[in-house]
C-alpha cells in the first residue's frame, strides 16, 4: 500500500511519496539487516518541497528527505540565478545515515549475501557546487564541502572501534572533519548506433586544520554501447585509488548490484584500490520488456589490505570474483524495472530487484 500527493502552497510545490509494501518485500528478497520495532521503520518514502522564486529574484530552494528501511538522507540546495555563460552556484547541506555493509559488513551464504556488521555511517557536509557551463559533449562540476564522519551502532551510538575492536575512524576519535574539493568531469557522445561516456572524479582532502584527514581520492568510469541488430552491447570499466589519510569507510567496495552481482555488498573485497568490468547484452522481447545476460568481475588490485584494520582479510573476503547471470527489464510510464539472477564463483545463486527513474 503506497500514496503519492503532489500539493501547491502558493509558488512551492510539495511530492509526498509514501511506501507501506516494501518492508514487506524486502523480508522476502533481503537479509535482515537489525531487528527494530520502531512504527517509523516500517515505512519507506520521500518528501520533497520545490521554492522557484524564494527571495522575488528566481532563487530556488530544494529541500528533500528520502527514508528507506535503514537509511536517510536529508539535502537542503540554494541556486541563485546566474548567467548561462557563467559558473551556476549552489549551496548546499545535506545529512545522510546509512549502514557501512560495503565495508563492514559480514558475508553469508558463500559471499551471494550481507549482513550488517553493526556499524553505520552519520555524514554532514555543507558546502558550494560549482556546475560549469556544459560544451556540446563535456560537462564539469566542482565543489568544496566541510564533511563530518561519524560512525554509529545499530542502536545509535557513537562507536571509535567494530565489533572486532579496531577503529572505524581515521583519527582514532568519534568522529573525522575533513574539508574535499571534488573536482568531477563527464564526457558523453552519442549516435543512433553507439554512445560513449567518461567520468572522471577527483576528491582533495585540503588540510584546513593539522587533524583533519589529508588525501587524494579518484575514481574513473568508461563505457561503451553498440547496437547489434536488434540486440544493445553495453561494456563499462570502473576503477579507482586513494592515497594518504584513510579511514574504513572511504575503501572502495566491491560486490552487489552496480558492481560484480551474484555477490552480496561488499561481499567482493574492499580496498584502497579497485577494479571493475561489466558487460551486459539486452534483447527486447516486446515493447516493454527485455531480457539481458550479463558477466561481472571484479578486483581489490590487492590492496585490502592496506586498508586500516583490514577488514576484508578478517571478514575472509577473496579480493576478487565473478559473476554470471541473465534477467529482465520492464519498461513502463511509471519506471523502469529491473530483476537479476546471477550466480558467482562459489555457485551461490543471487536474485536482485531494482527500480529506477520513479515518475513524480
């Protein structure tokens, strides 16, 4: 049972969207993550609220809360008008709770699963994007944020160690402050036979204060598409490394859904580098269906254990895998739909559902 309400309070407009089911299904398709018997957590949504002319001079103000079952994330971004030609600003604070199973988190049932590894994750950041102007096929975007990390139990409380006792912190305290100027650039070229992408991100921990953390962080993704026929091959490559202060948190997480499937998240390795290959052929079968076969892998370059505390080693992550599979894509006025069925290397069968582009 779920409720979606649209409502104009003068120029703002306000999106209620209200989810009672997907406690439900998620029971049936996902480990447990943390017994709660809070009412609020048997409900998933979101609430959105839109001001086109705030202040009489065509600021906008979005302020949105998303909540899922063991997750939020709260954003509040201010945009002034600004020509076209010129660097679009935009002020923005956002808090996001989620659980760390990337990194944290136990694998089960021969990798195909993750449990949580009672540790979560508390960031706010408040800071300045910058979206320059787009040529015809590249587009850029820079920001500095002041961040706060805080790690918290299931039970939330500040926490400095996991359960197995070392820390989840780079500073070693309850929380990390860092300030990180992003620097992120996208490359995009399309036909009617082909497209390619390149993303590249570069994330500077600037050392504002002698105990902030200080680091280097990049992260690339290539893609590729071609028709074949009737038939659509897409090849993407994922890959990244950093270097300098680093706390758990900030490894790369290798496995699940986006990664290498028929893997639970983070059921892989993570790592201070990574590694991932993806290819996947879809075939339409009617209008609004198509089916996909699919080969992921992925790996840590060996780096797990360079990662402070090295959980993966102690969680006996392999550091590499493979996953194989085939699923379905159902296309439809509302989103798109997505199921996947994959195996990985330990012949651990794994069902992933996912839905994307919800109309509002």
């Amino acid at each position: 049972m779920g409720a979606q309400k649209s409502i104009h309070a003068g120029k703002a407009k306000i999106d209620v969207n209200v989810d009672f089911t997907h406690k439900i299904c998620a029971s049936m398709m996902l480990p447990s993550l943390r017994n709660t018997g809070s009412p609020l957590s048997l409900v998933i949504g979101s609430l959105c609220i839109k001001h086109p002319n705030l202040f009489g001079g065509s600021e906008k103000l979005d302020v949105s809360w998303d909540k899922g079952l063991y997750d939020s994330n709260i954003l509040v971004a201010y945009r002034r008008p600004r020509p076209q030609w010129v660097a679009q600003q935009c002020f923005v604070m956002q808090h996001s709770l989620s659980p760390e199973i990337g990194v944290h988190g136990i694998p089960v049932d021969n990798f195909s699963r993750s449990g949580s590894g009672g540790v979560n994750l508390s960031r706010l950041s408040v800071g300045l994007d910058l979206n320059e102007p787009a040529s015809s096929k590249w587009s850029s975007t820079t920001s500095i944020k002041f961040e706060n990390v805080r790690l918290l139990s299931d039970d939330g409380r500040s926490i400095t160690r996991d359960l197995d006792g070392f820390p989840v912190t780079c500073s070693g305290n309850a929380h990390d402050s860092m300030v990180v100027l992003k620097q992120e650039s996208q490359y995009a070229k399309a036909t009617d036979h082909s497209f390619s992408r390149f993303t590249m991100q570069i994330e500077q921990g600037i050392p504002v204060l002698s105990k902030w953390l200080i680091f280097n962080r990049f992260k690339f993704v290539a893609s590729k598409g071609i028709k074949l026929g009737p038939a659509f091959l897409l090849t993407s490559l994922t890959g990244g490394s950093i270097v300098g202060d680093m706390a758990p948190y900030q490894a790369f997480a290798i496995g699940g859904l986006g990664s290498v499937r028929g893997y639970g998240e983070g059921a892989v390795g993570s790592g201070r580098s990574c590694l991932v290959a993806n290819t996947e052929l879809t075939i339409p079968l009617s209008k609004m269906l198509e089916g996909s076969v699919f080969l992921d892998c992925g790996t840590d370059l060996g780096s797990g254990r360079l990662v402070p505390g090295n959980p993966a080693l102690r969680q006996g992550k392999p550091g590499s895998g493979v996953g194989l599979g085939y699923g379905l894509r159902f296309k439809s006025p509302l989103g798109h739909f997505q199921v996947d069925y994959a195996i990985n290397a330990f012949q651990q069968k794994t069902l992933y559902f996912g839905v994307t582009n919800l109309a509002s």
